[in-house]
C-alpha cells in the first residue's frame, strides 16, 4: 500500500493511476449514428496486421502492452479461440479495434478498445461500444470488464461510465516508457512529458 504524499518515479518510467470498471449486465444501447461504419471479424490476426491497428489506434497514448510482446506470447492470446479481434471499418479504411477476451469462464474483458485518431468524436465509438455489448452479452458471461488509465485520452473513462459500466478499484501502475526502450518515437504522446 502507498502511503499518502509524491512517490519518485524512476527516469524513462512511466506511471499510470489505473481505473477498473465492470457491469454485470447489458445495459440498453445508447443511441449512436450509422455513419456508413462496418465491423469486420478477423480470425487469427496476422500480427504484424494486428500491431499496425493496435499503433494506429493506441500510439498516441502510449499503448504498448501487446507491442513489447514477442511473436510466440502475443500469437497465443490472439489465436485463441476464446479471444476475438475486431477491425471498425469507415469507407474500406481501419478505423478502430475492438479485443474481446473470453478466457475466464463466465466472464470477458474488453481488453482493447479505440479508434484511430480520424474518427474520435461524432459517434463512432457509441457505435463501435454498442456492437461490444452486443457481442460480449450474447455469450454467456455474468460479467464484462474493462480497465483504462491516465495516459489514455481524458474521454475513455467518461465513455465508459456513461456506457453502463462502473468503477471498482484503482491501481497505480509503473513501468518502463515505450518511447525509451524504442516501442514508440520518441515525439509519441507529447501530452506526457519525456523524461
């Protein structure tokens, strides 16, 4: 447990106050636009494909839990039959990502979720949230959950409230930045310093 007051990060880290948030059953879909947009399932992502989604959508917040994975750790959990990964498609372009993870019986986390920085704003997430529920909710689960950060975009945790789901606990979680140790460029994220 941290006691209260500053705690010192160490150079080329990274520290992110962590929000854990859950609902245990389907809450009625918000309304959300049709905007010509499609979700496309993709069985057995290459994962070469999948990193180039995962950077385009998550780059400029720093993701990068699945890119400092090798081949053999990330193929596991995006082969699995329990694990589904989807592409948003707006005009024939990939626009967002959606990882829905059925590992744990009775159960799924939302493990990824975004869209690329071109289509933030204007309904796309409603709608690519509202076609998470659908899918995560026509399985049998008793429970769907999900977690974001402080380094994701200020709108994540709002949108997920507002989504139906509710947090229940907080973390703080250190660990080394990506644009150090070469994951990310170095101009990634200006809205976290470097240091």
């Amino acid at each position: 447990m941290l006691e209260d007051g500053f705690h010192a990060v160490p150079e080329g880290y990274l520290a992110m106050v962590v929000t854990h948030l859950e609902m245990h059953e389907r809450p009625a879909p918000r309304p959300a636009p049709e905007l010509g947009l499609a979700l496309r399932s993709v069985q057995a992502p290459d994962l070469a494909w999948y990193r180039a989604l995962f950077r385009k959508v998550g780059q400029d917040y720093l993701w990068f839990g699945r890119l400092e994975m090798d081949d053999a750790a990330l193929g596991a959990i995006l082969h699995d039959p329990a694990v589904q990964v989807h592409a948003l498609m707006a005009g024939g372009e990939e626009a967002g990502l959606l990882e829905l993870d059925f590992r744990t019986g009775g159960q799924c986390e939302l493990a990824y979720f975004g869209l690329a920085p071109a289509h933030v704003g204007g309904g796309a997430g409603r709608w690519l949230m509202n076609r998470a529920l659908e899918l995560a909710w026509s399985e049998n689960i008793a429970r769907l959950h999900v977690h974001t950060c402080t380094l994701d975009s200020p709108q994540a945790l709002p949108f997920y409230i507002r989504s139906g789901f509710t947090a229940y606990r907080r973390e703080v979680e250190i660990a080394p930045d990506p644009r150090k140790t070469g994951l990310l460029p170095k101009g990634t994220g200006p809205q976290t310093p470097l240091i």
